[in-house]
C-alpha cells in the first residue's frame, strides 16, 4: 500500500502527488459502493463551505430580508458544480494543476497570467473571511471561559492551525474534514426540521415567496456575498483541482497517450469525481438550506440580526429557539467545530494554490515536490498571520464575512469564463464533455455574469444618487 506523506516524511524521499508515475495508473472502482469508498475532495471542500459563509452570512442574510431571498441560496448551490466538475475534468484529462490551466487563458501576463493574480488579489480579500472565522471561534471560547479574553483566544486558535497544517498531507486533512462536515450539519438539520412544526416563525407560504426571483433590497450586498460563498464558491472552485490531484484521480488514470485503454480510465475516474460532488453538493446544500431557514424564521422572526459585537449570542438563537435552551451548549460546540474547521480546510487548500503559483513563477521546478511542501508550509505561515492582524484591527466578524463574499463573487465571472476557454480551445475531443454539459456550463456561467452585473450597476447607481 502507498505510504502517506505523514509516514515517509523522515525519508529521503517525498511521494509526490503532482507527478504521473506509470506504476500509479489504477482500474477505477467498478461499484458504486466502491466508487463511494474513493470520494474525498468533495468532503473537504464541504467543510471549507460548511463556515462563515453558512453560519455567519447565510445566516444573517435570512435575519435580514427573511424568506425572500431563500432562491439565491438554493441557486448558489445548484449552478456552479458543473464548472466545478469541468475542471476536475481538465486536470484528469491535462496532468496539469487547476492554477496552471486557467494560466494558459489568454490575456495580460506579469510571470503568470491576469487569472492568477485576479485569484490571488481575491484570496487576499477572503483572509478577511477567514480572520472572521478566528474571531468567532474566539467569541465562542470567551463566551465559555470568559476569564480569556477574545484577542488571547484568537492567538491560541492561530497557534493550534500551524501545529495542524505544517507538514500536513491530504490525508490529516480529508479524516479532520469528515468529522467537521458530519456534527454540525446533522444538528443543524434537525434544528431546521424542528423549526418547520413551529408557526410562530414558518408557513409554507412564507417559504414559496422565497422562489419568487426578487432581489432583497436592504440585504442586497449580502445576498451577493452569500451568492459568492455558498456552495462552491470561487476560493472552492479553484482549491478542488489540487484536492483531486492529491487524491489521486489523475494519477490512477494516468498521462495520456491517446488510447482507448487512457479514455476508458480517465472517463471511469471522471465519474467517481462526478460522485465525490453530488455526495458534496447534497452535504452543503442541505446544510445551507437549514442555516438560511433559521436565520429567516428565528432570526427575523425575533428582529434580531447578527452584529460585531454580539454575533454569537444572537446566532445561538437559532438552536435554542428549536432545540431549547439545553442545546445553547451543542452550538457553541457545533461553532467551535464549523468556524474552525474551515480555517484548517481553507488555509490548507490556498497554501497549496500559493504555492503553485510560486512554481508557475518560476520559484521551483514542478517536479521539485520537497520545495513545494516548504513553500506551502511558508505560505500556511502568512495565510494565517494575516487574518489574524485583520481580526485583531477590525473586529467585526459580519462585515469581514461580507467583504470577502463580495471579493469571491466578482471572480466567479472569471472562473466561468476561464473554465469555458480550457474547455472550447484546451480540452483534447476524445475527452470533452457531452452537449447537455456543455450547455449547462454556458448557462451557469452567463447566470453568474448576470448575477454579477447587478450588482455593479446597483452599486454604480447608488454612487451616482450620492
């Protein structure tokens, strides 16, 4: 059996996922209960999306406007797994990394392309998602032991990500991400199932205006953060091909040579990572659903909306309401589990994009593996330092959730795009999708650059009525 990263790391010699050993390639799983045994990625982008965006923005967007905007929840979810599935697609197909095909769009360049440094200048952004998520495991702790303050807890909390992630390969990650994705979301569901048999907060009628295609009005940049940051959202979109990759989709199929024995594999590994996102996507999307419902019902029933300082005692309403006053507990525990959990999955996916952007600019070669796991290590090192100072110097975890949802979905036009150009031009024939799948990519993208242009111009508007 091959031997873990963790397991060999004394060695002279590191496994390295990126390559494409003949003596890897793999028959794919002939059973669906084998083929549920090879999923993985998909869990650890569920717990990277299982987090602020759904415990924090879904949330106080349902507090804000109630049911009406339970569409643009629902929309999120649903459209963009099928540019998420076409890039899986292309790094089995290519041998290449997610980051190293979108640098082969055309366009202007600086050592890599404008859709890289568009990608970085958004993570940048999206360190304030993550400084949130510092925060509001610390408020929780604070709230538990109110001897420690936030700010020390917020520097525990740090401290306890570099000793988790330093060194950590795909499989410390994927075991951490299943047991996230699995407490929180099962309470929550409950929660939102409980909240269904209490009229004071739901009615079935209430829940069918929600469909109604109406854009809110007062919670209309956090309807656009929230359509940025659930379900796939543009950090996941670019972080699953590295998951993939390490996983070893593309290894067991392969390099291509053009065979039919090369397309059989590829095309038998594509459907285990087609499965890997359903099984996701249903994980993720029932568990924004229920977060969003709480919010509408409980929240907004109550006049209650999440703010700096009292964010976690206003959201914990969401349990006790439904659950009783005994559950307070499990959703402080449920908190700590959900916020912090995205931290390790999102600093663990952009370290590695971090780093291979690092290669495409020329810092190593792309074989050097035993330099791409000390850049990724630098970068988990800054990746966490900076969300840290910008919780420390803003302190309102709402608005830094906001701020990096709206950074996210201005680049989902570009993801769309980018992923629509490595299909037409990059894709080699043999491989290509079908025409029903290429037809939902061209609307899932022409959704979000609609979605997108909205925004702006409503933003525009607004600027021009000051």
């Amino acid at each position: 059996m091959k031997k873990s990263e963790e397991q060999i790391r004394g060695g002279d010699v590191l496994a390295d996922p990126y390559q494409l050993p003949p003596d890897e390639v793999a028959e794919p799983p002939a059973t669906l209960w084998a083929a549920l045994k090879r999923i993985g990625p998909g869990m650890i982008l569920a717990a990277s999306i299982v987090g602020s965006g759904e415990l924090i923005a879904t949330t106080t967007l349902g507090a804000q406007v109630g049911y009406t905007a339970l569409w643009v929840i629902v929309l999120s979810c649903l459209i963009k797994p099928v540019l998420q599935a076409e890039m899986g697609r292309y790094i089995i197909a290519s041998g290449e990394t997610g980051l190293a095909g979108y640098n082969r769009v055309p366009g202007p360049r600086w050592r890599v392309n404008w859709v890289v440094w568009a990608w970085a200048l958004m993570t940048l952004m999206t360190l304030l998602q993550v400084g949130a998520m510092f925060g509001g495991v610390s408020q929780v702790m604070n709230l538990l032991l109110p001897s420690i303050p936030v700010r020390a807890w917020v520097l525990v909390f740090w401290g306890i990500t570099l000793a988790i992630l330093l060194g950590g390969g795909y499989e410390r990650i994927e075991r951490l991400a299943m047991i996230k994705v699995g407490l929180f979301t099962m309470l929550t569901f409950l929660a939102a199932v409980v909240l269904m048999r209490m009229p004071q907060y739901f009615s079935w009628a209430e829940l069918r205006e929600g469909f109604q295609f109406r854009m809110p009005g007062t919670g209309f940049s956090t309807a656009v953060a929230v359509f940025g940051i659930t379900g796939v959202g543009a950090s996941e979109l670019f972080m699953y091909p590295y998951w993939c990759v390490e996983k070893g989709y593309a290894r067991y199929a392969g390099r291509r040579d053009g065979s039919a024995e090369w397309n059989r594999r590829a095309n038998g590994w594509m459907r285990v990572m087609r499965l890997d996102i359903i099984a996701s996507m249903i994980v993720y999307t029932v568990a924004t659903v229920a977060f969003y419902l709480l919010g509408a019902g409980i929240l907004h029933g109550m006049g209650k909306v999440p703010a700096a300082g009292d964010m976690i005692p206003v959201l914990s309403n969401i349990y006790t309401q439904t659950l009783g006053e005994w559950s307070l507990w499990l959703f402080y525990l449920g908190a700590i589990f959900t916020l912090y959990g995205t931290i390790f999955a999102a600093t663990a996916s952009n370290s590695r994009v971090f780093a291979d952007m690092a290669c495409l600019m020329g810092a190593f070669k792309a074989d050097d593996y035993r330099s791409r796991v000390r850049y990724r290590n630098i970068f988990i090192v800054l990746i966490t330092a900076i969300p840290v100072t910008l919780y420390l110097l803003v302190e309102s975890p709402v608005q830094m959730v906001v701020a990096g949802g709206v950074s996210q979905a201005l680049m989902l036009p570009v993801i769309g795009v980018g992923t629509l150009y490595l299909r037409h031009r990059r894709l080699p024939k043999d491989i290509a999708p079908s025409s029903l799948v290429t037809v939902a990519m061209w609307g899932a993208t022409v959704i979000i650059i609609l979605m997108m242009g909205y925004y702006v111009i409503e933003q525009l508007r607004k600027l021009g009525a000051h």
